[in-house]
C-alpha cells in the first residue's frame, strides 16, 4: 500500500492543476476506527471520547525514542555540531 | 469511504473541555502560489520533508514544546538507524516501520525503477505540533525553504502528522 500511495502522490505532481486541489485516496488506516474518537490521543490507546488532553505534556527536553539514543548524541558530538541537528546545538 | 475525522471541531471541543478561551485558527486569505512541475517526474529531484518527529541515531531528539529545530537526514540511511519522537500522535506503529511517516524506502525503490528522477542528498525533518504560526512561518518555513534551494529540489513531498 506505501508503494501505491507513493505512485499516487508523484502522479499528482504532474496531474493537479490548480492550486488547493486535493486528491482523496480509498485508502484506511485500519479497519478498526475506534481510534477516531480520540484521534490526538498520543499513545495511550484509550478508545474513550475526549474529555481532556491527552497528549504528551510538554517538556523543552529532548524525548529520545531510546535512552541509548541520547549516549550516541553525546559521542557524536563531543567534538561539537554536528551539522544536522539544525537549531538543536 | 469513511469521512475524514473533523480535527477543527475536535480541538474546539478539547480546548472547551481543558477551560481555555475558543482556539484561534490561522486563517490564509490569499491562495497558494502555484507552480506547474516543468520536467519529467522520471527526472525530477524530490526533496522529502516530514513533520512526524524523525531523527536519525546519533542526532538529537525532538522535545516537545514548540520546537523549531530540524534535521538533516541522509536519503542513503538505513531504516534501522531512523527513531521517532511526538507528543501528539501514537508512535508506536511508526517506531516498528518508519516508512509510514518517512516513506525512504518506498521513494528509494521508486528512483531505482526510474519512475522518479532521484532524491535531494538529504531529507529535512521536524516535529509538528508547534503552536506559534507566526514562528512557523517566520522562521521555519524559510529555513526549509532555503534547504529546498540549496539542494536543488524540484519538487518537494511534505508528509504531515
């Protein structure tokens, strides 16, 4: 399915015409559509109607996916930036 | 085909629920400009650009509040160095495949069969969510821009979170 979206999106780029056209796609995430009834929900999977936020809170910490992840920012840059990490260093 | 979720009315209701006052939506009165791909696809540079949170091992993550920094990822990299970060969206299914929101290896396969002309040296991603558009549109969106011209994209594929 990523290959046919991906097709499907170089396509546009030569068949959209005008500016704000938008090409809806018969594609769905998952059979299951629970997860619309809390769509920002960020992770916790409850399938209850929102009543509040229940996204991450926020931190001006770096949130590493692993914490091993945060041991190679360090090694990598003992030398300074790196270049990559734009606005980040 | 189901309708699409409606996130304007999702975030009033959130915001009403949480005590703040109603969410002011930006609101864009002039179209976009418009520009008509002028080569190719077969020889069109893409420059791939993601809002999911994406960094490769070795750079810095993503932190959660307004951040405005991006990175500059190899198009060449490897999957298994990719990790993903966010506050408001479930990344697990993102963490066991990246392509679902960095779609490398699908655009990778596409240059190789010469439906696509080929990649710009490197990827630009950032983390949504950023509650400031006038800082999105001062400052990082001409950031990226000027990352487009200097890598010489012709065309350029955002994929949003």
């Amino acid at each position: 399915m990523q290959r046919k979206i991906l097709m499907q999106a170089l396509d546009a780029f030569v068949d959209i015409k005008t500016a704000g056209e938008i090409q809806r796609l018969p594609y769905r995430w998952s059979a299951d559509e629970s997860w619309r009834e809390n769509p920002m929900n960020g992770g916790s999977q409850s399938k209850s109607k929102s009543s509040g936020d229940f996204r991450t809170p926020r931190s001006e910490t770096p949130q590493y996916q692993e914490p091993e992840d945060e041991k190679a920012f360090l090694e990598q840059h003992t030398t300074g930036a790196c270049g990559t990490c734009i606005g980040a260093e | 085909m189901s309708n699409p979720v409606d996130y304007i009315e999702y975030t009033r209701r959130t915001y009403e629920a949480l005590g703040y006052p109603p969410y002011s939506w930006v609101e864009n009165l002039d179209s976009p400009p418009f520009t008509p791909l002028s080569i190719p696809i077969e020889e069109a540079s893409l420059a791939l650009i993601a809002s999911g949170g994406i960094y490769q091992r070795g750079q810095s993550a993503f932190h959660f509040k307004d951040d405005l920094s991006y990175r500059l990822i190899n198009t060449e990299v490897s999957v298994d160095e990719l990790r993903v970060t966010h506050f408001a969206y479930d990344v697990r299914d993102a963490r066991s495949d990246p392509n679902i929101v960095f779609p490398i290896e699908g655009l990778r396969n596409l240059v190789s069969e010469k439906k696509l002309g080929g990649l710009t040296p490197q990827a630009v991603t950032f983390m949504g969510g950023i509650y400031s558009a006038r800082k999105v549109r001062e400052e990082l969106a001409p950031a990226l821009v000027q990352q487009l011209r200097d890598q010489r994209a012709d065309i350029a594929l955002l994929v949003p979170v």
